[in-house]
C-alpha cells in the first residue's frame, strides 16, 4: 500500500500524469488531490495550488497569484 492509497478515500489516475512539467509530480501530495479530497472551492483551490508550487515553478508570481485569489475569499467572504 502507497502513502497515496492510505490518505485519499478517492483514486486519481490522472495525478500520474501531468501537462507541461513535473512540478506537481514532486510533491508528496499533489495541491489537486488535497483541494479534490477537501472538497474546497476554487478561490481556495488555486491560492492552495500556487502557493505549493512558487518555488518550483512561478517564484513570486506565483505567490502574487495566490494573495489575489486570497483577496478575492476576503472580498466573497468577509465583506
């Protein structure tokens, strides 16, 4: 049993493959599995995604991407 069988009640074939890149491939847990198996929204879903992925990909923008989506919860949620 892999640690991916252990953590997720839901199996993912498609995790075994990634478009443009390896970043995600590199992660113990792919930000996609952790946002699917949390059922988040996709505000949430994407600052998630970029901010796993900053140093291996985007550096600061995506960290720039990520504060907007976070913006964007604060301006859906709390205003």
């Amino acid at each position: 049993m892999t640690h991916k069988d252990m953590f997720k009640s839901t199996t993912y074939d498609s995790l075994d493959k990634q478009v443009n890149g390896d970043h995600y491939k590199k992660m113990k847990i792919q930000p996609a599995e952790f946002i699917n198996e949390n059922g988040l929204l996709f505000a949430e879903g994407n600052a998630i995604k970029y901010i796993c992925r900053h140093k291996l990909k985007g550096k600061s923008k995506d960290i720039e991407k990520a504060i907007h989506y976070l913006e964007m919860i604060l301006e859906r949620d709390y205003d």
